[in-house]
C-alpha cells in the first residue's frame, strides 16, 4: 500500500478517466503492501497480467512522465513512513495511520477558518440547535450534540426523515440547523435543511461533496474524504466530520470561555455519585 496521501490523491483524481483495467492498477496499488523491490514493471507484469504499455499509461493518467518516475514516488513514501515510524511492522498498522494521516493533510486544506468561526457564532447566537443526519453521519451529529449539551446549548440531533419534518414545523429564525451528509446525497437530510431555511433558519451542511449542491444554504463545510469513506471499511466514516465539529467546537469554546468552563465543570459526574 502506498504510504503518500498525495500519490492516493493523484490516483483517485484520476480514476474517472481511467479505463477499468487502468482503475484495477490504480486498486491494487492502493490497497496492496509491497516492497519497493516488487514493484519493477516486469513483476507487475507478470503479477497484474498487464502490459507495459498498460502501465505507463496508469502512470501518465496519475500526472506523472511513466511508471519508473510513479515507482520512484512509491519509494519515497515508504522512506518517510518508515522514517516517521520505525517501530512498527505489521501493515495494518501502517495503513490504518496513513489513512488517518492522509484525511488529516486533506482537512488542513480544506479548512475555512472564517466560516468555521462565524458558524460558532451562529452557535452562540441560537436559541435551539439542530442536527439532521443519517448513518453515520448522524453518529457524528449525536457526538457534536452531546459536547454542545455540556457547554448549555439548547440542542437535539435526529435521525429519521419523520423527526425532521415533525421539528421543522416549529423552526424559527432563532434556530439553527446542521446537516451531516458525506455524500450531500441524503435527500431527507438536504430536503430538510431547505425547508429549515425557508422557515428563517440558519442552515449548515458538512459534506465532502464538492460539486454544485442544488439547495439554497446558508453555509456548505466541505470536509476531506478518501475513496470509499463512506463505507467505513478504511476508517470511521464520520473522523473527518468529527474533525471540524472539533475546530468549531474550540472556537465556540472561545466565546465567554469563562461561563462556558463554568457550565462544563458542573456537568462532570463524581464517580461516587453514580
């Protein structure tokens, strides 16, 4: 498996103008663990029952001059991972870091520093919150609705496409509403969050989703994404979700700090008290 989130990112950039023996390249070689000395073209030849035309066109479509310069790549993300974690030898460990490592370089680029701090203050100014998501999606709602809770917001995340239509009929201009949808293709979730805004609601969606969305909304928080997040068998789906709910989390926690530190405080449990 290929230890470089830039490398995985050129490769998924270009799967769409891949043909489908180009795309299985680009598979095996994000999914599969080999050493350098494996990677020669005569072996990837033999091993994917590939052409070496076949190869150096996987490696053109993926922005580089041919299949040497892509092995000289996968080199120098193994030397780095090696370098940065010299303890550990088992893949799984190796890839499930790299995944990690890889979302957190993508989110750091995407993050929009004012508009996460003006959807704080959107936090602060409401008098109830909402949260609408399904999946998992609606796990990192829960999540982001229970710190709030312990900060004094006013909030309740929901679930099902009966839930939100029973709650925006009492939606108002003081309320705020935040959609979670990896895919911005959850169309209870995005009806919804329209219907909040039309009833004066600020309305907010977190989705990796970067092409046009066809709802008017106040804010659009895009978030990083890796191949197939959304089936959850790399990482957790809702991590990169969880990652900015944080960042809004702390800069919310900046407002009147004080008061806010006071109210956390008096919802810690003493263990004897249970």
């Amino acid at each position: 498996m290929i230890h470089n989130h830039r490398l995985i990112s050129k490769m998924e950039a270009a799967l769409d103008s891949m043909t489908s023996l180009e795309k299985s390249i680009a598979q095996f070689f994000m999914e599969t663990d080999l050493k350098v000395e494996e990677l020669t073209a005569s072996d990837m030849i033999k091993r994917l029952h590939v052409s070496q035309a076949a190869l150096t066109r996987f490696a053109k479509k993926c922005g580089f001059t041919g299949y040497r310069e892509f092995v000289f790549e996968c080199q120098k993300s193994r030397d780095a991972m090696d370098q940065k974690a010299p303890n550990l030898q088992n893949s799984n460990t190796k890839k499930v870091l790299m995944n990690y490592r890889e979302l957190i370089e993508k989110a750091t680029e995407l993050i929009n520093e004012k508009q996460l701090q003006d959807i704080a203050q959107w936090i602060e100014n409401a008098e109830r919150i909402y949260f609408y998501g399904k999946g998992s999606s609606a796990l990192a709602a829960k999540e982001f609705k229970l710190r709030l809770m312990r900060l004094g917001v006013v909030c309740e995340a929901l679930d099902d496409t009966d839930s939100f239509t029973w709650v925006n009929s009492s939606i108002t201009d003081k309320c705020l509403v935040i959609g979670f949808s990896l895919s911005a293709q959850t169309a209870s979730v995005l009806e919804a969050l329209q219907t909040a805004g039309t009833r004066g609601a600020k309305t907010v969606l977190l989705t990796t989703q970067t092409d046009e969305i066809p709802y008017q909304l106040d804010e659009i928080v895009h978030i990083a994404t890796a191949r197939h997040l959304n089936y959850g068998n790399r990482i957790s789906p809702q991590f990169p979700m969880l990652f900015v709910t944080d960042i809004i989390y702390a800069y919310f926690l900046e407002i009147n700090k004080e008061g806010k530190t006071k109210i956390f405080q008096e919802t810690i449990i003493n263990p004897s008290d249970k």
